[in-house]
C-alpha cells in the first residue's frame, strides 16, 4: 500500500485543543476508514506560533487522506506527498 506525508496546518491552536483534534482524527479513522493505518506525526511551532503537523499514512490515495481530513473536520491539509523512500540511521528504504 502506498505511504504519504500530510502537512497539516492548524494555525493558531491550544494544547487542548490540538490534543481534541487528535482524538477526533483517531476516532473518525477507527470508525469510517479502516483501510488508513497512521505511521506517526511531528507536530512543529512556526516562528509566528502557528501549528503544524506531519502526519506519515499507509493509505490507498491522497483522496482518501483528504476524505479522513475533511471528516475529521480541524486541520487544513497544505501538501500530500508519497513517500518512495526512507533514511534512518540503520539504513535506507526504498
């Protein structure tokens, strides 16, 4: 199954109200999109105090990771790019 990166931008948001919007993704996806599996996310502070997600999925396409948004209802997805390749420091994947 193909992975992606989504970059999510949250703007200006609480702690609490990321930490909801996270539950309400992990809730939307267990209920109505079994076929996405989350990879992990790092959650970044822009100079200005805006935040942003990048999100990692196995997924079967963009548009399916863009229903899940738009379901899930906070977070503007900015960008979605496949994944071909990986860097760690045991080694490369591609």
């Amino acid at each position: 199954m193909p992975r992606y990166l989504v970059e999510r931008d949250f703007g200006h948001i609480t702690e609490d109200e990321f930490d909801e919007a996270a539950a309400r993704y992990d809730m939307v996806g267990a209920q109505h999109f079994p076929d996405i599996v989350w990879q992990g996310t790092q959650v970044c502070s822009g100079a200005d105090g805006s935040t942003k997600a990048y999100c990692t999925y196995e997924a079967p396409s963009s548009e399916r990771l863009q229903e899940h948004t738009d379901q899930a209802g906070r977070g503007e997805i900015t960008r979605i790019l496949e994944v071909v390749g990986s860097l760690s420091p045991e080694g490369a994947t591609v």
